[in-house]
C-alpha cells in the first residue's frame, strides 16, 4: 500500500481506524491452519460428486430439525437467524464443533451439536454448500459500502464471500448480523474472536445499521 493511500486511510477512518486496519492485515496474512481431521474428511466428501450426493441425501434426518429456524434451503425466514445456505463449508462446520464444545454460545445450538455425529455433521455441511444464498433484503448503504471496504473486505473478501476459514456475510439476515457485530463489539461473551472485537470496537450503532445494510442487499 503505497503513502497517498495510507493518507487516505487516515483522513477517513482515524488514527484507531488506521491501527485497526494494520492489525487485521496481519491476521489476514496470517497461515490458514492445518486441517482438522474431519474438516479433512469433510473435503473428500465434496470433491466425490457421488458421495456429495450421497451425503446430501442422508443429511435429511438432520437437516428437518433445522428447518423451522433455517429455512428448507438455508435461507432463514426469521431475521435474527442466520442463512445457512452457500455458507462456506469449512466455516460452518468448524462452527458445528465450537458448538459441540462450548467454544460458541447459544444453549439449543450447544445441546443440539453434542446430539451429531461426525459424519451428521459432514453431511448437514455438504447440504448448505450445495444451497444458494438470497439477499435478505434489497435496500444497500453507501455508507455501510465504504465501511466494510475499509475495516472487513481484507479478510471477508472483496464482495463479502469469505473463504474456508471466514465467513460469507453477503446475503446475510441484517437482524443477525447487527446482534452478532454488536456482540463482538460489546464483547458480551457468545462471540470469541479478538479479530473481530478489536475491529468493531469502534463502530457506533448507526455504522453497524449501514454496515449490515449493506451486507444483507449482496449476493
């Protein structure tokens, strides 16, 4: 990043935003971890189209118990539950496993996932992968654009994808977003992630409503 572009950066975000943006490049830099054994697994599954099919197909018998909450297909009908659907399959199930150990906080989750097996696990992740996203809503921000470019595209990605070890935020319910940015934010416990609290210590309320505006209108 050359010197006009850091000014820039300055002028706009402030000397915290300007340290902030230099602590989430590092993290951003820093190695994906190794692979766990059953995110392993789990990647087997999806580069076998027959056993993708197959584990689509036995995730039902897990997948009916998500349904009221995360909708049929993984887009959610309740706006303070996440969408499910195109989320990348490695985030998820390493969010199945936080679950499963108490690492991520929200009582039926945790006692939901102690109840999975494995390869339940697996098979509900392959589901949602093969799933496509909507937009939870079509009303964007300007604001919420040059916010996300700003403090969350260098590990988000450009168009809010993620990738295996970040997750997709484009089409997102906007509810679900707020709470779960206000509760990094607020560091209220049920989100863990330094990262995330340090980057959105900063944002007032009104810069999380156009932020989530924003994310919730992509695809």
């Amino acid at each position: 990043m050359n010197l006009s572009t850091w000014q820039l950066k300055l002028s706009s975000a402030g000397l915290c935003g300007a340290l902030a943006l230099l602590a989430s490049s590092a993290w951003a830099q820093t190695p994906a971890p190794a692979l766990s054994p059953l995110d392993a697994r789990m990647k087997q599954v999806l580069a076998d189209p027959k056993a993708s099919a197959a584990a689509v197909v036995a995730a039902k018998k897990v997948t009916f118990l998500c349904e009221v909450c995360h909708g049929v297909d993984g887009n959610s009908s309740k706006p303070d539950v996440p969408n499910l659907g195109g989320q990348n399959p490695s985030y998820l199930l390493t969010q199945m496993d936080k679950f499963s150990r108490g690492l991520r906080h929200y009582q039926f989750m945790e006692g939901l996932m102690k109840l999975l097996s494995e390869d339940d696990r697996i098979n509900a992740t392959v589901f949602y992968a093969t799933k496509t996203v909507k937009p939870a809503t079509t009303a964007t921000s300007a604001a919420g654009k040059e916010l996300f470019a700003m403090r969350c595209s260098m590990c988000h990605g450009e168009h809010a994808r993620g990738n295996e070890n970040t997750p997709r935020l484009a089409g997102q319910q906007q509810q679900y977003l707020k709470m779960s940015v206000t509760r990094y934010r607020d560091r209220t416990g049920e989100r863990i992630y330094e990262p995330m609290s340090t980057m959105t210590a900063q944002l007032k309320n009104s810069d999380i409503d156009a932020l989530t505006a924003y994310l919730s209108s992509l695809e």
